[in-house]
C-alpha cells in the first residue's frame, strides 16, 4: 500500500497546557472544596508558567465553578476538579495512545479480546462488507495511570494486513491503539468519521461492568470510521468513556465571506 501521508504535528496551546495542570493539582487528595489557593505568583513559579498564562487558565476554571474568586480575600477551590484522562482537540486524527504519551499519562489494557467475529450489519455497511461477513474485532478495558478510561471495540475490514495475533495481542495489552497499529501495516490513512453522544452505562450490561460503575451512570459513546485516501473505510470504532475520562473541544473558524462596508464605504 502506499505510505502515509505526512500531517501536521497536533500542539495545544501554553494556555491549554497550563489548565491541564491546573486541573490535575486542583484534583482530589490534593485539594478540597473551601481550600484557599496561594498567590498568583507562587502558583506561576510552581507550574514554570507566565502570570499571564497563569490569569488566562484560571479564568478558565472560574467559567467552570471550579475556583471562585473572591474580591479582596482571594481564590479557593471550588466544586472538586477532576483531571480527565485525555483532553482531545478533533481538528487532527491522533490515537489515544498518542495524546496520553503527549500528555504524560500511562496507558494498559485489561480483558483484551480478539478474533474473528460475524460483524454486526451497521459495521458490515460502514466496512463495506457483504452481510454475514466476518472481521477482526479488537475490545479491551483501557486503563489510564491505573484508573478506568475507557471501553473499546474496534472491527478491521479484513483487506488490512495486520501483525500475528501474539504480536497483536501484546501491543493491545501494552496500550498501544489499533489505528497505530493499521498505520503501521502501511495503510495510508487520511480522515475519519465521528459521531459523539451521549449513553447510559448500567452495573450489569457488559460494557458499564468492564468499567466498573456501581450504579445508572452516564458516558460518553465516540464512533469513527477510519478512512484510507481513496475513500474506503478499513476501521470501525466505538468506544466509550466514563464521567471524567476525556474533555473534547473542537477548534473553529469563521468561513471566507464578503466583508461589510464600514459606514457604508468600501475598503478599497
């Protein structure tokens, strides 16, 4: 297959950066609700960050209740901020893997099963695949810093060339995603097709059992279609994260148009 074609290098801002660790001190047993935070100054040295970047990232976290300022007596901790497992921008298409490793998080993976298994009619129609067909199927519990991330299925249309399964399975159990796995295979990947929304995890259904939730809790269920640069889609995935575990956001741009006279003059 022809190579892989070069992207651009996903960066997040010093800004985004500074919330990160903002978040991750401000978590629990490190900090409690009521808890007043030191002076800006001090909590600049500490991260290695600017007073600047500093204000722009608690603005941040004051926007989301999770420190309250209070004129003339200072900042304290507000609702307990949790750091989530990954903080994912849907501008680029990056693994998992890649952003923890970015992002200074360790990766795992327990109860990994593969095989070849009867793929489901929505992924036989996404894959391309007649009905009935069979295709690799990858599920495994994804554990970031020991802590549940996330519940994922993966289905590989069975024109990828993919490794042994003993080699398969030892980088699944070391985190390593399936889409760096395909890259790998010398599949020229070019984009893919998310939809994001929201579910319900119960103790008892397989999938809120392999995270571990204890009653009725809500998720968050990402499904993408993995497409090489002639259109065809070689991956169907859906995975599913727990409260806490991924932050989304998506950057926007406003379209080319026509710009409006100022005054009614024309910048000419």
């Amino acid at each position: 297959m022809a190579s892989r074609q070069a992207k651009p290098e996903a960066r997040i801002s010093v800004v985004d950066s500074a919330e990160i660790s903002l978040r991750e001190w401000l978590g629990p047993g490190n900090h409690r609700p009521g808890d007043r935070l030191p002076p800006e100054q001090e909590i600049a040295a500490m991260l290695g960050i600017s007073r600047g970047t500093l204000r722009l990232a608690l603005e941040r976290l004051a926007a989301n209740g999770e420190i309250v300022r209070r004129q003339g007596s200072g900042t304290y901790v507000g609702r307990v901020a949790v750091p989530s497992a990954f903080s994912e921008g849907l501008e680029v298409l990056e693994s998992y893997a890649s952003l923890a490793r970015r992002q200074g998080h360790s990766v795992k993976a327990r109860g990994v099963s593969i095989g070849q298994k009867r793929a489901p009619g929505y992924v036989a129609e996404a894959l391309n695949l007649r009905k009935n067909s069979d295709a690799l199927c990858v599920e495994r519990t994804l554990l970031v810093d020991k802590a549940y991330a996330a519940h994922m299925r993966d289905w590989i249309h069975p024109s990828v060339p993919l490794p042994s399964l003993e080699r398969l399975q030892s980088a699944v159990e070391g985190g390593q995603m399936m889409l760096d796995i395909v890259i790998e295979a010398g599949v020229p990947v070019a984009f893919a097709r998310t939809g994001i929304r929201p579910r319900l995890l119960e103790p008892d259904d397989p999938v809120g059992s392999a995270l571990g939730v204890k009653r009725t809790t809500g998720a968050l269920e990402i499904t993408e279609t993995i497409h090489v640069n002639g259109g065809d889609a070689v991956q169907y995935s859906i995975d599913v994260f727990p409260p806490g575990a991924i932050d989304l956001h998506v950057l926007r741009g406003v379209g080319e148009r026509e710009l409006a006279p100022v005054n009614g003059r024309s910048s000419g």
